[in-house]
C-alpha cells in the first residue's frame, strides 16, 4: 500500500511540474510573440516615415552641391601673341563655379570676369572687360532601363559679352556620364545653334566633346587631371567663307575646330587647390592659327 502511495504521489508531481513548464514554455511564447509583432510595428513606423521624408522632399532640392571661387592668370605663348597679331594678350579673370545633382539631372556653371580692373568701355578688345557665362544642364531620361540610365539630355550655352564684340553658343544633344571611385567622364554631342556680332542667328553645325576627371594620391598629398574639350564640325559656310568661296580674312575662318584644357590640380587642404592649365584651340577663339596658352589658378573651396 505504502508503494502504491509513493508511485501516486510521484506521477502527480510529475504532471504539476510537466504542467508548470508547459505554462511558462507557453508564457515565453506568448511574450516573444508580443515582442516580435512589437517589433514589426516599430519596423513598419520606421518605414513609413522614412517613405514620408523621401515624399515631402521637394523636387528642387539637391542631393548635392558644390561650389568654389578662384582667381586665374592667361599666359599666351609667344607664338600665339605673334600670330595673333596683337589680338591676344594675356589677362586674369576671376571665376565663379558650381554645381548640383538630383535624382533627375544635374547641373554646373561657371560665370567669369576677365580683364576684372579695366572696365568694359576702358579700351579696345582684348584689353578691355569681358563677361562669360556658361551653364550646363544634364536630365536624365525618364523610365530608362540597362546602360541608358547613364544617357542624358544635354543642354549647353556659352555666352561671352565685350565692348566690341558678342557671342551666344547654345548646344542641345545627349550626353553619357560615368561615373567610379576616383574618375568620372561625360561625353555628349549635339547641334550647336550660334549668334554673335557678325552672323545671324543660325544653326552652325554640331558640337561634341567630354568633360573628365582623375583623382589620385602622392606621397599622402591630393591630386587631380582633368580635361574638356570640344570639337566643332560641319559649319554654316557664311561662317567662314566670302560669296566666291574665299576664305574670310577674320575669325575661325574652317568648317570645324577644337578647343579646350588640360589641367593638373594639387588639393592642398579641403578648402584651397592650385592649378596649372594648357588652353589648346585650332580653328577657334576667332583665329584660324593654333592657339596655346598657360593658365595659372587658385581656388577657395566653399
């Protein structure tokens, strides 16, 4: 009978205590469920707000943006200075620059002083005041899919306003921008829509060129080479000849042509770079002759 009683009381404190941990095991559940659909909420709270942010944000509002102001010295060569026949002379200039960047475009400018100290009726050109501007717009094609999400509306406008002279070139094409860690390019091409002091407004041909950039390390310093370039083809011929077929004797005086620079760059802290620059033009710049220079700047990084 005693034996009958011990396996009694042992079966039942078994089941008490197989009933205890199936409680608690339950409870442990119940709580890291809680927790779990807690969490979820927090999860879900996160991403609408963050969804929220993304949709109040205002189309016109950068993801970017960068600026700098400089100060530039144009050394012609002397071969430039003797075939140009008094027409070039060196000068500075100081330059404003700029950019931005959206999930839709891009855009840059650049607006420049040259010959800040002379005034605009002081002299005759190329020793008086001139004003340049130039702003770039690059849009990205809505819906595109693959290698043409890098393919973009590209619209370009020089402007340079002097005493004796003015000229609009405004250039509306495609570009293709690449961009990596350390190097960035954009190529484009386009139809180039010209007016100045001496032609009418008129579509002179097409345009095409690239901007690129290189950024590299020595010796723990920050450097940079860059270059644009553009290439002109395919003028109007009341750009450049007579009614008989002569050649004009002034300004670029050929169907096509080529500018641009080549540009070394020393990052000597987040805020200042200096620069040298080859400025290259054949055909351009009111010349028929080939055209070097040195250009020398300082930058002051915002």
């Amino acid at each position: 009978m005693q034996g009958w009683k011990r396996v009694l009381l042992s079966s039942v404190a078994c089941s008490t205590l197989l009933a205890g941990q199936t409680v608690v095991a339950s409870e442990d559940a119940e709580a890291q469920a809680e927790i779990a659909a807690k969490k979820s909420e927090a999860e879900q709270a996160v991403s609408l707000i963050t969804r929220s942010q993304e949709a109040e944000k205002a189309w016109y509002k950068p993801d970017f943006t960068w600026s700098d102001v400089n100060i530039n010295y144009l050394d012609w060569s002397s071969g430039t200075e003797r075939r140009g026949a008094g027409n070039y002379d060196d000068f500075p200039y100081i330059e404003l620059e700029g950019g931005a960047g959206w999930p839709w475009g891009d855009f840059y400018f650049f607006t420049d002083l040259e010959n800040p100290g002379k005034g605009f009726d002081a002299d005759e050109a190329p020793r008086d005041s001139r004003l340049v501007i130039k702003p770039i717009l690059d849009l990205n094609i809505p819906e595109a899919e693959g290698w043409m999400k890098s393919v973009q509306l590209h619209i370009q406008d020089y402007y340079l306003y002097g005493k004796t002279f003015r000229v609009n070139n405004l250039v509306v094409g495609l570009a293709y921008k690449y961009v990596s860690d350390n190097f960035s390019m954009r190529p484009f091409v386009g139809i180039h829509y010209m007016n100045d002091t001496f032609h009418s407004s008129l579509w002179n041909g097409y345009m095409g060129g690239w901007v690129f950039n290189y950024d590299f390390k020595f010796f723990d310093q920050k450097f940079s080479l860059s270059n644009w370039h553009e290439f002109e083809w395919d003028r109007d011929e009341s750009t450049y000849l007579n009614p008989d077929g002569t050649r004009q004797p002034f300004g670029d005086r050929s169907s096509w042509g080529v500018q641009g620079a080549l540009a070394a760059w020393w990052h000597f802290t987040k805020h200042v770079t200096g620069g040298i620059q080859y400025r290259y033009a054949l055909h351009k710049l009111g010349s028929y002759e080939y055209l070097t220079g040195m250009i020398y700047t300082m930058k002051y990084n915002f």
